[in-house]
C-alpha cells in the first residue's frame, strides 16, 4: 500500500568539525555542504527506498531554494506533485557533526507551520490501507488534525515525534505506531528507562511504541498490553548520525505497509539506520533500493 508522509522538506547546510563549538565561540569547520533534507524528505526517500510508493506532501517557498527542493525529490526518484508553494523563505536547516558522529540541529520552519495538509490533497489521495506518516515539524493542530483524519479513512498512522514542540502536552493524537528517541520520549513521558518509556508512549498512543537509543539499539512495545523488548544496534562505525533515525523511521513505515510483522520491520530499520550512520547527510543516507532488493535476496536464499 502507498505511503503518505505529510511531513517538512528543507535545504540542509552541514558543517563538520573537530568538536562543537562552546557558547561565544567561532570555529572554523573541516568541510560544508548544502544538500536537501528536511525529516518529511528525508523518510519519505528512505520508504521509497525500502520498496513502497510513496508521496510526498509539503510546503516550500516561492523562491530559488524551492526549485532545488523540487529538482532534489525528482532526481532522487520521488514526485514533486505534493508540494504547496506557499510565499514564504523555503525552510533550512543548519547541522554540526562533530568528529565522533554526533550532531546538533538548528532549523527555520515557517513553511512547516504555515503549512496546512488538508488544503494540500493528501487525504483524496489516500486510501484504506494506505500509510501515513508525520513528523514534529508542522503545528501540533496540523499534526493531529492528519493522525485524525488518517485514522477515521483506515489508514496506518506512524508519528515520529521528532522535534518536539515545546508548545505541545503530550502526543498529538493517538497514532499506531509511535517512534521517538531516547530524549524525546524522557520529555513526553516523565520516565527515563527505556522500557518504561515505550510502556508508556503504547498507552498515551493506543498502539505501538519505539524508543531508538543510537548505538544502543532500540526498545519496542508492540502494543498497550505488551511488554517492552529490547533489541541492540546492527554494529556500524558512526561518521554522523543526523539522519539515522529518518532513514529508520520511513523503512519501518514501508516495511509494515507492504505487509511485514512488526518485528521483522523493526530489524530491517535498524539495519538501515546503521548504514546511515556510516555515511554524510540526512537525504539519501540510508540504503538505496539496490542494495534493500540484494539484502531481500540474500535472506530469502
């Protein structure tokens, strides 16, 4: 079944340094790149990637950086058709990667709130059957408003509750599968142990929950009334990490549209989050579909 992910699309700058730099500090970085990313863009390629339909619906501005957020999707293989021109500043996103992998975000997002996905066409578009996936990126109204609506046509709702809006008291909605890291669920739930995290996030949401933990793996809960399971990382040599949850996010989205059980679908994530780790960027860091199709292969043998 397609994939709706309602989500952001931005332009990313990224620097890489030796360390992040302390408060009043200037550094210079080791190298910059400019590419698309966004968390909509990001897991929507990552879905596509990992073998389902998928569209894309999102805002970008009425300038030169939307025509390369437009020229970025379609050469990467997705539709440009779900995008809203709205007369705004395309959204950015600046991100540091230090020497050990980690990063820190900074993102301008007046095209995400502004954005409205029910003017946008997504749900004629959809299907009973059909998944939808959102991000933190658009206002919690807009956020819940979608999980809603996707819910009462029979869809398949996935909420990656990633930023958090600081405005925002608890989910926004009840998805079916919940996914959020170890900081964002500290931060919706009061709990600090993993477990009790997911636990806790199965009942706020009514169904499942994930709690990725980086190079500790993640835990899961497949439903209110399950208990959480721990599963460790697929081993990887970290270069960055800014786009590993995407890439898991939207392979667990394609995975379970297109039929998979909860835990095979969960593997497969996690073994594409741990390639993304090992590569640049956030748009395109994950697995290609060549490599998801020789990895199908290989198992199935």
């Amino acid at each position: 079944m397609p994939v709706h992910v309602v989500g952001n699309a931005c332009l990313d700058t990224t620097f890489r340094l030796a360390r992040f730099p302390g408060p009043g500090e200037t550094l210079n970085a080791i190298d910059c790149s400019v590419a698309l990313g966004g968390k909509g863009a990001n897991q929507a390629l990552a879905a596509w990637r990992a073998g389902a339909d998928v569209m894309l619906w999102s805002a970008v501005g009425s300038d030169g950086e939307a025509a390369l957020v437009r020229r970025g999707l379609m050469e990467a293989g997705l539709s440009d058709h779900g995008l809203t021109a709205l007369p705004l500043p395309t959204d950015r996103s600046a991100i540091m990667v230090d020497e050990t992998g980690e990063n820190q975000i900074v993102s301008a997002v007046a095209c995400a709130r502004a954005f409205d996905p029910a003017a946008s066409g997504w749900l004629a578009a959809a299907r009973p059957g059909d998944a939808l996936v959102l991000q933190g990126n658009l206002t919690p109204a807009a956020t819940r408003a979608a999980l809603e609506a996707g819910r009462a046509l029979g869809l398949l709702t996935v909420l990656n509750a990633s930023p958090l809006d600081e405005r925002a008291d608890g989910l926004p909605g009840a998805p079916a599968v919940t996914v959020v890291n170890r900081v964002e669920g500290e931060a919706l739930t009061g709990e600090r142990e993993p477990g009790l995290i997911a636990e806790r996030l199965a009942r706020m949401g009514g169904g499942a929950a994930v709690v990725t933990l980086g190079a500790d793996g993640y835990v899961a809960v497949q439903d209110p009334a399950a208990a959480p399971r721990f599963h460790p990382a697929a081993p990887a040599e970290a270069l960055d990490t800014s786009g590993a949850g995407d890439v898991f996010c939207g392979t667990l989205a394609a995975r379970l549209s297109l039929g998979d059980a909860f835990e095979p679908a969960l593997h497969l994530a996690a073994r594409a989050a741990a390639v993304a780790v090992t590569r640049t960027g956030t748009f395109g860091c994950g697995p290609s579909r060549d490599e998801f199709h020789a990895w199908h292969t290989r198992d199935s043998a």
